[in-house]
C-alpha cells in the first residue's frame, strides 16, 4: 500500500474551537507547515511525525465513537493527499471540519467539509501570507478565525471585518493569542465597538492546559 501522508497524530478529544466546540471529536493531526507564527502552540508537528495511508487513517479513525472529524496541522494542505483524504473521511460518513492557515488555496477542499480559516494578523508575523482569494470560496458552511495578539492586531481584524464584509459570508471569531493578550481585554473591544464577531477562548486548554494530544 503506497505511503502518501506523513502524520503527526490522531487523538480523540473534545472540539475546543468554533461552532462544534465541545462535541467529541477524533483529531487527524498531519505534519508541516510552511508559516511560522510567532504564537504557534503546535510546533511540534513542524517536522517528524509518521508515515500514513488513507487507509491506515480510516482504520484509526475508526477506533473512536464520534462522528466529527477534525483534520488539522500544521497545515494539513501543505501535504497534497490532504484532499483524497477529506473526500474519504467525507464518503466514509463522517462529518468533517478543516482547520487551515489562509495561506494556501483551498478551492478544492470536498464541499462536504466544514473549512475553519484563519486570516493572519500582523503580529502572528504571517500575514503576508494571507491568501485573500480564499475569502471568495467561503460559504455559510465555514468560518473565518483571527487570532488577536496585540491592540494592532484587533485594529487591523477590525478593519479587515468591516472592508471585507466577513460576516456576511460566515460566522467570524476572534481569539485571545494565550499570554499576549488578556481575554476579558479582548472581549472588552469586542463589547465596545459592537462587533458581529464571536469571542472564543480554546475550551481544550481550560479543561486540560497546554498539553498535546488534547
Ligand atoms: S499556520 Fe498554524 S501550524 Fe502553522 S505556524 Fe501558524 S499557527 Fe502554527
């Protein structure tokens, strides 16, 4: 069988972001990344991890009572066979959500899957990264996420909320980057100015702290 992935982990935990946070959810963690955000709190799946086949994900995947599946990274379409497995994951029946960067194209994820897309601010370092042809192949299946580090950045996704009209293409969240920002500051602008955004903290590290495999 043709080794086609590299993988850095599955685990099965409880969804800590977006609009299926806290279902239980089995995670498919592929390895690479090309960005380098300056608050990344999976660098671990930079490098290494082991090789995979759809197949041999399937089977993992499998071992696990939930019906959500998350692939994420690094940034799982980094690796070309991220695709034929989001399709598999999808015909397989389960419901399935990508977490990726904004920096590359995803004009042909599976329709089936629910794309969480990050728009980088400045202070991630990355935001030149940005792929903002992406915004135009969004729908009401997906979401945009900001990462918030610094008052620059929530000015910045202020402005990118309002030029771009985000919401009217998907449910936007904003996010506290841990140990930059304080999270009631955030939620405090957010408040202020009114924003049709949602606030989210990672509900995995509240339960659990910073520990891979959660
Ligand atoms: S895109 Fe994601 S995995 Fe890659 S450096 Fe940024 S936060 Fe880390």
């Amino acid at each position: 069988m043709a080794v086609a992935l590299r993988l850095t982990e599955i685990f099965y935990s409880l969804q800590g972001e977006a609009s299926r946070v806290g279902l239980p959810t089995v995670f498919v963690r592929l390895t690479g990344c090309p960005l380098r955000c300056v608050w990344c709190d999976t660098e671990y799946s930079f490098t290494g991890g082991e090789p995979a086949t759809i197949e041999s994900v399937l089977a993992e995947v499998g071992k696990y009572p939930a019906r959500q599946v998350c692939v994420t990274g690094g940034e799982p379409l980094s690796q070309k066979e991220c695709l034929p497995l989001l399709q598999a994951l999808c015909d397989a029946g389960y419901e399935v959500s990508l977490e990726t960067s904004g920096a590359l194209d995803i004009a042909a994820v599976d329709p089936r899957v629910a794309r969480i897309m990050d728009l980088k601010a400045p202070d991630s370092g990355e935001s030149a990264k940005n792929r903002w042809e992406n915004l135009a192949l969004l729908n009401g299946r997906d979401e945009i996420k900001i990462v918030i580090a610094s008052r620059d950045d929530y000015l910045w996704a202020r402005e990118v909320l309002r030029e771009r009209s985000l919401a009217s293409i998907c449910p936007v969240l904003f996010s506290p980057a841990q140990g930059r920002v304080e999270p009631a500051e955030l939620a405090a602008w957010i408040l202020e100015d009114g924003l049709e955004v949602r606030f989210q903290l990672q509900l995995h590290k509240l339960l659990w702290g910073n520990m891979k495999g959660k």
